[in-house]
C-alpha cells in the first residue's frame, strides 16, 4: 500500500496543470489537501493512456513513447516497484553522436544494432562504451519523463563514480534533465577498461579494524549510500547483483512511498539473490515494460515484449518486415514455453523467398 505522501504526489496535480491533465476521480476534500505546485507522478506525463491491443513498437521513437504509456499506467495503478528492461545496448540517439556518425538510425531494428549478441548483433559489435551510452541515454529519457515533479524530487543512480561523473559532465546545463546524479559506490577508485590509468599498487595486509574503516571512509561522507533528501523518483541505472544489497535496503528504508524504478537491472539473468528476503523484494518489482532478445538457442530470431498491464508477446523479426507475434500469456516466456512456441509457427512461403533473397544479397557484400 502507498504511503501518503505517494499518493498525494500521484493522484493530485497542481492547480496550473488542471487545464492541461483529465481531473483527478477522488474527493473534492482529498483534492484540495494535495494541490500543490508539483504535477503529481501519475499524470506527469499527459496524454491519453488508454490501453490497446498490444503491439511491438515500429521504432525507436513508438517504443519510448510506449514505454513511457506503459509507466503511467503503472503510476496511475500506484505501482511503486518497477521494472524497465530494453534491449542490451540498445541505441537511443539521444546524445550526440560523432562526427564520423552520418547514418540516421531510427528503425525498431536499431535499438539492437551493436546491441544484443544473441539476437543478430550490429556489424559494429558491443562494447563497454556503448552498454554505458545506452543505459545512461535511457536513464536521461527517464529523467525527463520525470521532469514536471522537479529535479531535486528525481534521483538517477549509477553503479559508481565513473558513470555519474559522465552523466553529470553530459547533462550539465540542460534544465530538461535536472535531477540528483548520484553513485552507490562513491569512492570511484574501480577502474573500468583502464580508463583510471596508472599502475595498481601492491595492497598491504589490513585487519578486520582497518578494513572497516576504509569501509567507511568516503572522500568526505561517512556511512553507506543513501538516497539524497526529498527524492520520490529513484531511477537506478543498470544494477548489478552488488548494486542489488544496496536496493534492497533502500527499498525497505524509504518505503513505498518513494517510487524505486530499476532501469536494464536484467533480473530475469540474476540465478542468486543475497537472502531468500531480496528475492522475494525483487521478484514484487513489476515488469512495466520489456523488450528483448528471447531464448535464441530454444526459438532463434525471436524477441520478447511486454506492456503494463498487457501480456507477454513471442514475436519472430524476420529477415525483411516487422515482427510477427507467435505467442501469447499472462506470464514472461521461459525457454521451454519459447520453443514449443517456435516448432508451431509456420513461416509463409513468400516469407521464405524474401529471406533467401536478403540472405544473398548480404552475401554479395561481404
């Protein structure tokens, strides 16, 4: 159950947005307490959120605008555990991209260029720099569905000080992504494909005392990671299992009362959690929205997708067109579910001739 002061920020808009956003269906009583001049999270957004068969997105652009219908829904649900997985490096084309850069890349197809290996990866291939852009470039997006609540209101968590330090050098100076920009491992001494440079230093012998100290010891602040103060959005940006034990104790120090949304956290890949607790923590956490490469191995070509409050589709992406949808239900499709699902699809036979002809034609060129 949402705290008060959840729903206050949910459910009520200030009196400015009246005009713009469809009026809130509670009390008049409860309305006049919670105006306020923040927009509330649950219409932050705007629009019309009507739910409709469910459909893969065509491109980048519908998949964002999907994703963000099918976060508002979950928000005017008071969900306040959420789960967005996009595919692995997908490609947003929100920062700006090199000189050397001059193909628009905007099709559905391009959100897994460079991207998942399993599913026909980009001729380019997928690199830590990449998998970096992707998750940051999504948290951005985020952060600016988010914007109408405020920035102090709206934390994005990165693994460490590496990754915030870039976002805070990107987004700098862009009132559309105001926010806290924070790190779970402060210290930023982890090097990451050598981008510290210099020589590691022999480590000396420590005790239980001095292991604990350094432990503590934070360039200035003491303790362990804590959300700054106000935050009612958190977005953490691609967690991993370590990043998870703090999560965990986050979630059950502020409650539900601050909306906590896990951003390519992959917990579908996760085989251990911590404590049978994290596990059933993380397994409450809705998948909102979930577009990905299935199980290649049991039902090549195919991908995942789902949509709050919509079901879970199997589509096959073929070779030319859009991808076709094999497979419906309540649940996500395990490896199994995917290859039953697979043997049964029947593939035209015009299909097949276009197929056979890209196929060729890829050859030429190689």
């Amino acid at each position: 159950m949402m705290t008060r002061k959840l729903l206050t920020t949910t459910l009520c808009i200030g009196m400015a947005a009246v005009s713009a956003f469809q009026q809130s269906s509670f009390s008049s009583s409860a309305a006049s307490q919670s105006s306020s001049s923040r927009l509330s999270i649950g219409k932050v957004f705007g629009g019309d959120n009507t739910t409709k068969e469910q459909q893969l997105p065509k491109d980048v652009k519908d998949a964002i605008s999907k994703c963000r219908g099918a976060v508002q829904k979950a928000l005017e649900n008071r969900l306040s555990r959420m789960d967005v997985e996009m595919p692995v490096g997908a490609n947003f084309g929100v920062e700006k991209k090199k000189a050397s850069s001059s193909r628009k890349r905007s099709s559905l197809a391009s959100l897994t260029d460079g991207g998942d290996s399993s599913m026909e990866g980009g001729e380019e291939g997928l690199t830590m720099e990449k998998l970096d852009t992707s998750n940051r470039e999504l948290a951005r997006l985020f952060v600016e569905m988010f914007q109408p609540l405020g920035g102090q209101h709206i934390s994005a968590v990165f693994n460490d000080e590496i990754l915030a330090d870039e976002a805070r050098k990107l987004w700098s100076g862009d009132l559309s992504v105001e926010c806290n920009i924070v790190a779970i491992d402060r210290k930023g001494k982890r090097s990451r494909g050598g981008l510290m440079g210099g020589k590691k230093k022999k480590k000396k012998a420590k005790g239980f005392a001095s292991k604990m100290a350094e432990e503590l010891e934070d360039d200035g602040s003491s303790g362990p990671f804590n959300l700054p103060k106000d935050t009612e959005v958190a977005l953490f940006v691609a967690p991993g299992p370590k990043e998870l034990i703090a999560i965990e104790r986050i979630c059950n120090e502020v409650g539900m009362g601050t909306c906590v949304i896990l951003l390519n956290a992959r917990l579908s890949r996760v085989e251990k959690y911590a404590s049978d607790d994290a596990r059933k923590l993380f397994e409450s956490f809705e998948p909102v929205w979930f577009l990905g490469a299935a199980s290649q191995e049991k039902s090549p070509g195919c991908l995942m997708h789902r949509a709050y409050p919509g079901k879970w589709v199997l589509a096959r992406k073929p070779k030319i067109g859009a991808p076709k949808t094999i497979a419906i239900q309540d649940d996500m499709f395990t490896g199994d579910e995917c290859a039953a699902a697979y043997a049964t699809m029947e593939v035209s036979e015009i299909e097949k001739t276009s197929e056979k002809l890209a196929m060729n034609v890829a050859e030429w060129f190689k």
